[in-house]
C-alpha cells in the first residue's frame, strides 16, 4: 500500500535528523520577514539574522535604534515565528551590534 509525502516526509526529517536544521532555517526567514512587514522595507540592510542555536536566534544589526524596537516586540516576534514554523525552538534573540 503506498502512503503519502505528508506522512513520509516528517519521519523521514526525523530519522535524518534534519528536521530542525530545516525549521531553524525557516525560523531566520520568518524573522526577516516579519521585522520588514513591522518596521519597514527599509530595514532589510540594516540587520541579517545569522543563526539558531539553543534556542537562541542570533542577529547582527547595525542600528542601536533597530535593536531597541525589536526588543520591545520580542515575546511578540518570538510567538510569531515559533507559530508559523509550528515549532517552540526560538526562546530568546540575541542580538551584534
């Protein structure tokens, strides 16, 4: 009996352990994303989210001033990604500046 790539695909991720190489991945877009929906296009060359580790998204941001108004947000932001990657993995943001 064949099954569907709904139901492969998630195990397989799993076996491979990639899945949360995958979904950190879609976390730094997400967060891209969701800065430049909230605090504007201008914004994109201003920070670059860098990476994911122990529940820590990193960020390197050349404005002070960015850094300040993505702080307020934060829980916001967080909830926002771990929502749409349907995942817990992002905790707090780290931020270089």
């Amino acid at each position: 009996m064949f099954r569907s790539i709904k139901e492969i695909l998630p195990r397989s991720l799993k076996r491979a352990k990639i899945q949360n190489k995958i979904q950190a991945g879609l976390a730094l877009a997400k967060f891209r994303q969701i800065v430049e929906d909230n605090f504007g296009a201008e914004t994109k060359s201003k920070f670059k989210p860098l990476y994911l580790k122990d529940g820590f998204l990193v960020i390197a941001c050349l404005e002070d001033n960015l850094v300040r108004k993505i702080k307020k947000r934060e829980k916001e932001i967080i909830n926002k990604i771990n929502e749409q990657i349907n995942s817990d993995l992002v905790k707090k943001l780290k931020f270089l500046n």
